[in-house]
C-alpha cells in the first residue's frame, strides 16, 4: 500500500462530520460548489484535492494548514511526521493476521467502551470517540481499535485483545477472534 495514502486514510477516519465540514468550508476557493456539495468524508474530500494536485506526497502544506484550522493537532503532527521520517517500513505496521478487528465490530455492542479501557484508551479518547459518533456505536468501536492499534504499532497483538475481552467477561468473543 502507498503510505501517502495509508496516511489520508488514517487521517480521514479519525474526522468527525462536523470536522469534514469546516474543511470543505475550508476549500471553498479551491473546489466549486457542487463538487464540494457531494463530499461527505475526509478521502473523498482529499481524492478532489489530490486530483486538482493541491495535496501530494512532497506537497502537504495544505493538509497541514486544514488541520491546524480545525484544531486537529493531533492529525497534523501525523502529517509533520510523515514528511520529516518520509513512509514507515513495512515492519512498523500492525500484522495483517493480527487485525480481527471486524470480529470484535460485529460481537461487542454496548460493551466497547469497557473493552477500550481494558486496552488502555485514555478516557479524554473515550469522550472524543463519543463525540464524533454519538449515534453510531459501531464505528465508536471500530475507531476505538484503530486508534489502539496505531498507539500499539506493531506491539498490537491478537492475545492482547483476547486478553482485555476476558477481561471484559466478553468470552464468546474472545473465543470467535481465536479462530
């Protein structure tokens, strides 16, 4: 995978709606009106200014001046450290085995939050996670694991997530992500 890309989407995931929206605002003079009507999400706002070739890999300035308006500091040093360490090696990415993440999406519920404190997610995360998707607990979840497993790196480990499931009294769980 191209880790320019791998970057945008990472970024993309982890911004609310109403985040999205202040970045289209943002792009008013650089996208017409109705391309931007269309744009419900940060890649699909990225894709547009791929294309007019206002972002790229050696030209980040504007994603980083987004970010920065929008108060996502923590996206935007992301971004700086993307461009002063270039693309990480393949080796620093969680394993591809190792990402039963759609299993836990499908089997946890009303659950997620214990389990993200079961894997250490800070409750400052918890309450943003809340935030950004009040009325979607599954992504809650699933952006809860994300963020955990980008925190881990390639320390990210299956029998951690087993463990923190038991944890949670989440057996039937634990027992699915085994298999």
């Amino acid at each position: 995978l191209d880790p320019f890309l791998s970057l945008l989407h990472s970024i993309s995931s982890r911004l609310s709606g109403q985040e999205v929206s202040d970045m289209k605002f943002l792009c008013r003079d650089k996208i017409g009106k109705r391309k931007l009507d269309a744009v419900q999400s940060g890649w699909e706002l990225f894709s547009i200014l791929m294309e007019q070739q206002e972002i790229a890999k050696g030209s980040l300035g504007l994603l980083k001046k987004l970010l920065q308006h929008i108060k996502r500091r923590d996206l935007l040093s992301e971004v700086v450290q993307f461009e002063e360490e270039g693309p990480r090696a393949l080796d620093d990415q969680p394993d591809e085995h190792e990402k039963p993440i759609s299993v836990i999406h499908k089997n946890v519920g009303r659950m997620w939050k214990r389990l993200m404190r079961e894997l250490g997610t800070p409750e400052v995360n918890l309450d943003r996670l809340e935030a950004a998707y009040p009325l979607d607990l599954g992504e809650k979840l699933f952006q809860g694991l994300r963020e955990w497993q980008k925190r881990k790196g390639k320390d990210a480990k299956v029998a951690d997530l087993i463990k923190a499931l038991r944890g949670c009294n989440l057996t039937y769980v634990a027992e699915k992500v085994e298999e």
